[in-house]
C-alpha cells in the first residue's frame, strides 16, 4: 500500500508539471510556421514533380507505340524482301529449265 501511495504522488507531481507546462513559446510558434511553410513548399514540388512525371510517362508510352510501329514495318519489309527474293529464285529456275527446252530443241 505504501508503495501505491508514493506512485499516486509521483503520477499527482508529474500531472501538476505538465499543467504548469507553458505551451506558448515563440520560438515553438515560430519552428512550427516554419516547418508548415516548408512542407507546403515541398507539397508544391511534389505536385509538380507528379505531373512532370505523368507528362513522361505519356511521352514514353507514344514512344514505345511509335517504335512497335516501325519495329512492324520492318518486320513487315523484311519478309516482303525475303517473299521477293523467293520469287526471283523460282523465276530464275523457270527461265533455266526453258533455257534447256529450248536447247534440246535447237539439236
């Protein structure tokens, strides 16, 4: 019980210091308006810095569109080339085998 006394006055003593607390103090009031016109600031920068990197972002995607486009076309030239070079290989086969009809023709 003693024990639980001696607490109740700590807890009593400490209670009567912190209403005595002045909460008034300038330089207080004065880091707080400091530290809140610094977060707004930093605030402001962040929405700035969110839309330029929403602007980039867009940027990349119309980038990465128009390289899937050209990466088509190539792909795309690239077999017309190959279905052309194909052609030329048969024509040039065509005209071998006529080629030799017409010499067994000429004997």
């Amino acid at each position: 019980m003693k024990i639980d006394g001696e607490k109740e006055k700590k807890l009593g003593f400490a209670l009567n210091k912190l209403k005595s607390l002045n909460l008034q103090n300038p330089s207080l009031k004065s880091n707080l308006k400091n530290l809140s016109s610094q977060k707004n600031q930093l605030e402001i920068e962040k929405k700035k810095i969110e839309e330029k990197y929403q602007c980039l972002m867009e940027e990349h995607k119309t980038l990465n569109q128009k390289f899937e486009g050209i990466n088509q076309k190539k792909t795309d030239e690239q077999k017309k080339e190959t279905e052309f070079s194909e052609k030329i290989d048969e024509l040039n086969q065509e005209t071998d085998t006529l080629l030799e009809e017409i010499d067994k023709w000429q004997m």
